[in-house]
C-alpha cells in the first residue's frame, strides 16, 4: 500500500480501476496529518483540498467533473447539505426582483433573501410546468425564477458519475472512513426529488448597499443530504 507521501504524488488516476485502487488506499490511510505551511489545507475546506491532491486531481474550481468524469465531493458527519451546482435562474434580473419583492432587512440594513426552499417552504413551492421547473410564490403572482430542463441538464453535466467520499477531522488530522461512487446520473430523477423536496434550491443574495439596485449574489445553489445523493443515480458502489 502507498502511504501519503507517495499519494500524494501520485498522478491522476488513468482508468476507474485505478480510480478505486487510489480510493481504497485513501481510506486504508487511517488517521493522517495534513501537511503544514500548505494555504489550500487551511480552513473549512482544507480536507477537501486535501482529498483532490491524494486522489490527483486537476480541475480545482472548473466548471467539469473533477477526474474521468467523476465528480468529487467531500462531506463530514455533520454536513447538512452538499451543494451540487450553482445555476441563476431565468429570466435576466429575477433575483434582484425577488430580493425587492421578499426579502428582509439584514444586520447591515440590506434587504436579503437567504432562503432554503426543498420543495416547498413558508414562502414558496417549486413546481415542474411544461419543460420548466419554477419557483412560485404561495401569495401573489408576478415573474417566477425559472430554468430550462435543458439549463439543468447542461448544469448536471459534470454529475454524471459522482463520489461522495465521508470524512472525520481532529483539528489537522482527518481520516476518510468511505466512498459512494455513482453512475448512471438522470434528469427525469433529479426534477422528481426537486419537487419532492430531496434536493432543496439555496437563494442567497442581498443588496449591495441599502436601497440600491445594485445585488450582491452569493450563487442560487442546488443542494441535497449527502444520504439522499443516492435518490439521483442509478447505479452505486461503496468502499470503506
């Protein structure tokens, strides 16, 4: 078995079998240090930093699936969601319009919309019309954010085959304890469990200063339990 060091300067895997041979010998690591005096280590997102770097990973933050067309995200116990894409919705200028329309005043005195939506909340019900999946309020009419199945399947591209590997940190120190490899990803279940409420649509944005037009966008995000990913694919492979 490799140990870290060798890991960690191993190239991308070439092939799904060398894939798993590399995320076997991961989870085999056991508890492990991160290197210190490395800056992409530091943080909330320093495991996952550290996890791209011993599989071998390459793409960082581009918009395509991390290695062979998978995509790669790490998650804790204590994970609530896992963000699987960002995608604004339609059409140009709906979120400034929802902030206006629905949002609250803020710590900074900015009108904001922070707001969950899985499948329905007190504001709003996500429903699937004619090619579309919408955003609708419960109260009032008005424009709706909305995306294309189309712009959800080109922003579901890189989710085509996914590994949802688990970890545990102790302040440096982190073990991974399991992977999920999933194939097979589908559209037809993916509007399904947005509808139902699986998979929660995230707004976060605010003004950018009182009164203004002008809107500080945080990214619409799509999001899901890391123990529901399973309810998008149908296909799935577990290592621990």
């Amino acid at each position: 078995m490799n140990d870290l060091t060798d890991l960690l300067n191993n190239p991308v895997p070439i092939n799904k079998a060398a894939l798993y041979t590399r995320l076997r010998e991961i989870l085999a690591l056991g508890w492990q240090e991160m290197p210190k005096g490395v800056a992409r280590y530091n943080g909330t997102g320093g495991p996952g930093n550290f996890l791209e770097d011993l599989i071998g990973l390459k793409a960082g933050n581009q918009d395509i699936a991390d290695v062979l067309g998978w995509e790669v995200k790490y998650y804790t116990a204590k994970t609530n969601y896992i963000t699987l894409f960002h995608k604004e919705a339609g059409p140009f200028g709906i979120m400034r319009y929802m902030v206006g329309r629905f949002g609250w005043i803020d710590a900074k005195g900015c009108k904001a919309l922070r707001h969950t939506i899985p499948g329905k909340s007190e504001l709003f019900t996500i429903a699937d019309d004619a090619g579309n999946v919408i955003v609708r309020p419960l109260k009032g009419n008005g424009p709706v954010p909305t995306w294309t199945h189309d712009a959800l399947l080109n922003a579901c591209a890189k989710l085509r085959r996914l590994i949802a590997v688990k970890g545990e940190r102790n302040g440096q120190k982190i073990r991974f304890v399991r992977a999920d490899c999933y194939e097979n990803f589908h559209l037809s279940l993916f509007v399904s469990e947005l509808i139902n409420g699986t998979v929660a649509i995230d707004f976060d944005a605010r003004e950018m200063k009182p009164g203004s037009a002008g809107l500080r966008n945080h990214g619409t995000k799509f999001r899901v339990k890391p123990e529901n990913i399973c309810r998008l694919y149908f296909k799935k492979e577990r290592f621990s």
